[in-house]
C-alpha cells in the first residue's frame, strides 16, 4: 500500500468515527467564512462547504457518515 492510499484509510477511518464532528466543523468554518465576507458569498460557501462534506462521506464508499 503507498503512502496515499494509506492515508485515504486513515481519512476514511477518522469519518466513519467522528464523521459528526467533522460536519459540524466544517458547518463552524463556513459560518466564519460568511461572518467575514459579510454575507457576500454565502451561496459559494454554502456549495463549498456541502462538497467538502459529500467528497469525505463517499471515501469509504458509502454516503453514511456526515450529516
């Protein structure tokens, strides 16, 4: 195994744990992102952020992990 399927492993494994926190995580930055902008990007943000959340579910293959 190389080095970056080891660590898509580890990533997949880190979601299927804590996928919950990470959501909530990533839903903490992209309120950040949009305080900071003033509302200005939200629908970019909000995009961003819902990709960022459906390209880390799917590593394991299922859709099951954040929410």
């Amino acid at each position: 195994m190389g080095f970056l399927d080891d660590a898509k492993a580890k990533l997949g494994d880190a979601v299927d744990d804590h996928g919950d926190k990470i959501g909530d995580g990533i839903d903490k930055a992209a309120d950040v992102a949009s305080d900071k902008t003033g509302g200005k990007f939200d629908d970019k943000i909000d995009t961003g952020a819902d990709k960022l959340k459906d390209g880390l579910d799917s590593l394991d293959g299922k859709d099951d992990d954040i929410t």
